[in-house]
C-alpha cells in the first residue's frame, strides 16, 4: 500500500481476511443491500441492548468469504468462564439480524441470510441445557462422555440410551431458550425502530461503523446498558473479534 509502516487499520484488514475470507465485490443492489444493513445492524442493536454481550467493534456491508455483511463484537477477557446471562445475551445477539428482518420487511420476507445464525442459536442453547445445566431440566450434565467418542458406533450407542421423554424435555428446553431470546430480539428492534433506521442508512452510505460511531448514534435513542458501556471502554482495542457471519 506504499506505506513506511503497519497502521491499525492494516492489522484490523488482516484479522479480516484470516477470520472471515477475502473481500468480496461491494453490494450495488440496492434491495438487497438495505436488507443485508438492517439485518446487520439488528445484530448489532440487541447485542448492545442485552447485558452482558460482548461490544461492538465494527459493522460493515463489505463482504468477506460467504458473508455478504458482517458484525464484529470484542471477545471478553475470558471466553472460556461465561455466565448464563451472557450465553443468553450472545443468543439474543445472534437473533438480531432476523428480527430486523420481520420487523421491517415483515414475516414472509425473512431470507436464508440467517442460517448460520440460527446454527449459532441451537448449538449455544444445547449447550445451556445439555453441558452446563442452565435450564428448567436442572443443574447437571446431559452430556454421555460417548457422544464425544471419535467412534461413531459409540456415539450412537450413547443417544440410544437417552430416554425418549428426555430428548424431548432438552429439545424442549432448547426451543424455549431459543424462542425467549427471539422475543426479546423482536422487541428492541420494535422499540427502537427509528435508531435502527437512522443506524441503518448511516450503514449504507458509509459501509463501515466503527464500534464507536456505532454506539454514538444508539445512545441518542436510548440508554445502553452500564454494563456494556464499561465493556466497550475496558476493550478499545479487541486482539481478536468474533464475528456473526451472514447473508
């Protein structure tokens, strides 16, 4: 790039392109990029609404690898100790972009962009219930040390002895998990329409929001968690995002 020495934004395109792929071609549509904004910027919005999720770093329309959009939150100091609450809080993040979606498109117009997400859901909310017994099933481990067997022999035998009526109890609990953070996605994006909107066409002009201007025009809407607004000064500079990849 013609340059003397390594700036943070060479390091940031670098984390980039090792985490999410190569940049793609800039969205032109103008459809579809609306809607790859929005669902972004839900993500975004209930991440930084809920107590307890990780902050913001970044929110971008530039496509990398499969994801047509991406939104980057800082990893907290420990990600191997997490609370209940803030496995929840990431599900209600991870649900953001589908929410927008139907609020603002409406329920028939929800698009295949949510996939991985909603992988991301199930597997954190099987966790809850089957690993760290975070549901109404109880505090223990659901989890046959065979089920993690390399063996696929041993890894069905270890299904088969589950009780049927216990399946349906986790996958219920798993559902109820799922469906209380849509709720809660669902709502903040409802009660804060205009800040997505505002956000949102900030989003497409730009293509990129800092965490920072990000959070600047959120907290003229409403008021962030305390929380979360400490997280975010604690982590001006993350080491590593992790990042939702969608559309």
């Amino acid at each position: 790039r013609g340059k003397d020495a390594v700036s943070l934004k060479e390091i940031d395109d670098a984390v980039d392109r090792i985490v999410a792929g190569l940049e793609g071609k800039p969205l032109v549509d103008g459809k579809a990029k609306s809607l790859v904004a929005y669902h972004e910027v839900g993500h975004a919005i209930c991440g930084t609404l809920t107590p307890g999720h990780d902050p913001v770093q970044k929110v971008t329309l530039i496509p990398r690898g499969q994801a047509r959009g991406l939104t980057w939150f800082i990893p907290g100091e420990d990600a191997t100790l997490i609370s209940k609450s803030q496995i929840f809080a990431r599900i209600v993040g991870a649900l953001g972009g589908r929410a927008a979606e139907e609020v603002v498109f409406g329920e028939a117009e929800v698009t295949s962009g949510a996939s991985s997400d909603l992988q991301q859901v199930t597997n954190m909310a099987r966790q809850m219930v089957i690993n760290y017994g975070m549901s109404d099933i109880g505090p223990w481990s659901l989890m046959d040390p065979s089920a993690q067997s390399g063996d696929v022999i041993m890894r069905m035998m270890a299904r088969n002895t589950m009780s049927e009526n216990l399946q349906k109890r986790i996958d219920e609990a798993v559902k109820k998990i799922s469906m209380d953070a849509y709720e809660v996605a669902l709502q903040q994006v409802r009660d804060n329409r205009e800040a997505v909107d505002e956000i949102t066409e900030a989003l497409i002009e730009k293509e990129t929001l800092t965490g920072d201007e990000f959070r600047a025009m959120l907290s003229k809407y409403v008021t962030i968690p305390e929380e979360n607004v400490v997280a975010a000064a604690e982590q001006a500079k993350p080491a590593l995002a992790a990042e939702r990849l969608d559309l």
